[in-house]
C-alpha cells in the first residue's frame, strides 16, 4: 500500500448501539460517503505513531485519528498484564481475552491501530526507525528521560526523517528544577493552583472530577501537532513540541493570576458559587439524588427567578437589586428559598419551567441519565462502534461537527497486535516470515506479557 493512502471501510449505524456486527468494526482510513458525497477525513494523508501511556497521550492520539490520521498505538509487550480486569465476553464465540476488553483503553483508542513492540531490543528500535521513515508525527508522554534512554529521542529521529514532528507531553516540562520528575493528573491539578481553588470554604482543596487534565492537555498536543503539520506543509520543517502539562492547566486559572499579580489577593475556595454573579449553586430536587444548577448573570434574570420561585417581591427589593448584595448578604437566605421550591420539583421539570422564565439552568445528570437524554440522543453525541471482542460500545464524539461533513468516531478500538502485520509487511514489505520470527523471538507480541 503506498504511503499515505487509506483503504474505506462501513461504519456503525450511528446512534444505534444495536447496529449489525458487520458494521463499524474497521477504521475508516479514506473518503466516507455522508449525504451521497464522498468526504476526506482532513488528517487522511497523514500517520502518526502513538507512544503513549496513561490519559493524556491517548487522548491527543484519538483526536487526530477521528480527523483521519493514521494512528499506530505502539506498547511494549509487558507494559500491561493479560489478566486484566474487563467485563465478560460480549460477543458470542469470541476468544476470551480481557486486555480487549477493557472500557477506558477501548474509549482512549478508538480508531487506532496496535502494535505490540519491544522498544528496548535493538531489533524493535530498528523497526519502529523504519516506521519513522514512513510517519509524520510521532506522539509520546513518557517521564522525560524514557526516550533517550531508548535511543530515539529527537535528534535520532531527525536521523532517520528530517522533517519528523516529535510531539512530547511532559508533566512539567523538560527543563528546569522539576524537568526530570513524573506526575500523574491530580498532582499536576495540585501544583497548577486548581486544587487549591476546588472545594469549599470550609474544607481541604478537592480534585476536579474525572481526568481534567489529561483531557486538557490532550487537546491542546492534538491542536498543536495540526498546527505543526501545517508549518511543515508550507516550509518543509518539522520540529519539537513540548507541551508541559503544568503550564496547559495553568491557563484555566489566568483570573486567580490576574487577581493575584495586579491586586495581591489570593482567591480561596467558593464551592458552587461565583466569584460576582449570584445567585448562583446546585440545588437539590425531588426524587433522591437529583440536582439542578442554575446562574443569574444580570438583573433581568434575577427577577425571573424570584418571580418563579414564588417570591416576586424580591424582584424589586432594594437590599436585593446588585449582584454585589445579593452575594455578599443574602446568598445562603436566597439559596434556601430556590431550594424549598427545586425540592418540590424533579431536575428536568426544574430546569424547564427556569429555562422557559429566562433563567439560566441546566438538571445536574448522571451518566445513566445522560445516555437517554433526548437532546444528547438527538445531536448523538455518543458515537456507538461495534468491536469484535467488546461488542457494541458508546465511544464520546469530538465536540465539534463540519457543515461540510460530520465523519464521528474514526473506528472502534484496536485488538491487542492487530497492526503488527499492517507495520512489517504493508508498510515495510517484509513477507510474513518475517513477521513470525519477529513474534516468535519476542520482539513483537499478540498479547500482553506484563
């Protein structure tokens, strides 16, 4: 196959998580046909090898392969242990093999293709020079010295591809006092003043919920990785990105540094409320454990929302006319008088009849109630791909869409191995012998060894 080209596969039928089992199970890897057109994911001509681990890499490498490039995920044969925990089997007569099965890498490597490739034998780093050779990008977030130490750190590739693009993702970047430490997400979210700044007044800082960081910094490696393909398209010149982690999420706090810098004062933590608009909070509603949260921004709005709780003299009330006072004396008095009328409500009626007055509000959802949804399911913002182990499954679509083509999830996830042989023999024209004798001593792995 030559360089560049992709070969066109069926997708699943999008929102279906039904579809039939023949569907979806590939990655598209050239034009898709949406409305009767032919249409080229934008990142189609490009391939990019993945050495990542963890959220944040994988995250970046999901990005680009929904924009059609082609991602190899390469992973060290004993970098995972073959008795993983997974759900059980979910496709009849399919081999039983948890490391297939797993929901988080299956969601953080959609689309992907994977290599199972020992990057510490001279055979493996051999080969994967020789993938370089053909890839435009290659993604890694090791600890800063991994890649040196195996021998193919910029300079080496520069060797092999002048015009290689090396993405990397260190937690806190690759100079300076902390260049050489590791850093998960939480104590990246520590050091960059987040966690001081979650939580509430009256206890410790908190974490924010879920991978906050790694999904921030994922994005940005994708955006500037684009940006770095189009520098390269135009003058002919790859380069080196860093991206420290720390520094990403640093942005997300630029007003506490403002206040800091420009008026000495340290913001602390304010739970669900605002540092000007109020009010504003989670409130509970009827039926256990539903919420619903809602913001006043102006004036105007706060007289919808007493008007709708049942209090409209307050829309007029002088104590109660700014923001300003409304936050500084009568916050928790208001919060009890929104909460007497959401608890008498369910979450969705609550939101409904405050968007309907002009309020601001959104039903605070579980994960359960946000895959019923009717407007997730009818925007279908969850992109159901069958895959040949795992079965049917819910992949989060990319936030925005293209007028001139929506294309979705790229493909489900990769089988563990099942780009060894598109590598060796497609890309490198190595005829199958090879192959078996690159699995067969170890270099190459059909399963994980760890």
């Amino acid at each position: 196959m030559a360089r560049g080209t992709r070969t066109d596969t069926g997708r699943a039928h999008r929102g279906d998580p039904h579809g039939p089992p023949g569907h979806g199970g590939r990655r598209h890897r050239g034009p898709a046909r949406i409305g009767g057109r032919r249409v080229t994911r934008p990142l189609a001509r490009y391939r990019v090898l993945e050495l990542t681990n963890a959220v944040a890499g994988p995250v970046a490498g999901f990005v680009l392969a929904d924009l059609g490039a082609d991602v190899i995920k390469i992973e060290a044969p004993n970098g995972r242990t073959a008795q993983q925990s997974a759900p059980p089997p979910a496709v009849e007569g399919a081999p039983d093999r948890p490391w297939n099965r797993v929901p988080n890498f299956n969601e953080l490597h959609r689309g992907k293709r994977h290599m199972g490739l020992d990057l510490s034998r001279p055979e493996g780093r051999g080969l994967f020079l020789r993938l370089v050779k053909l890839a435009d990008v290659v993604l890694e977030n090791f600890s800063p010295r991994v890649l040196g130490n195996l021998g193919i750190d910029y300079p080496q590739l520069r060797e092999v591809k002048p015009d290689i693009i090396l993405t990397s993702m260190p937690a806190f970047g690759k100079t300076g006092p902390y260049a050489t430490r590791s850093s998960y997400g939480p104590g990246i979210d520590a050091m960059s003043g987040l966690s001081h700044l979650t939580g509430y007044a009256d206890r410790g800082p908190g974490k924010p919920a879920q991978f906050y960081c790694d999904y921030h910094a994922g994005l940005t490696a994708a955006f500037t990785t684009m940006a770095a393909l189009r520098h390269r398209d135009r003058t002919g010149e790859g380069q080196y990105i860093e991206l420290s982690m720390l520094e990403g999420e640093m942005q997300i706090i630029a007003p506490a540094v403002m206040d800091v810098t420009m008026n000495g004062r340290v913001q602390s933590r304010i739970g669900n409320r605002h540092a000007w608009l109020a009010p504003q909070g989670v409130y509970r509603c009827a039926g256990g454990d539903r919420w619903v949260a809602l913001c006043v921004e102006t004036d105007e709005q706060w007289g919808h929302l007493a008007r709708t709780i049942g209090h409209p003299q307050l829309a007029e009330a002088p104590d109660y006319a700014t923001a300003e006072a409304r936050r500084r004396e009568h916050h928790d008095g208001i919060d009890r008088l929104i909460e007497a009328w959401t608890s008498q409500r369910s979450d969705y009626d609550a939101m409904h009849t405050l968007q309907a007055a002009g309020v601001p509000a959104g039903a605070v959802l579980d994960v359960h109630q946000i895959l019923e949804d009717p407007h997730v399911k009818h925007r279908e913002s969850l992109d159901w791909r069958y895959h040949p182990e795992a079965g049917n499954f819910p992949h989060t679509r990319l936030a925005w869409r293209a007028r001139s083509g929506d294309h979705g999830v790229s493909g489900p996830a990769p089988l563990y191995g099942d780009g060894n042989a598109y590598a060796v023999q497609e890309l490198l024209g190595e005829p199958a012998a090879s192959l078996e004798a690159l699995i067969e001593g170890g270099v190459l792995a059909t399963e994980p060894r760890g």
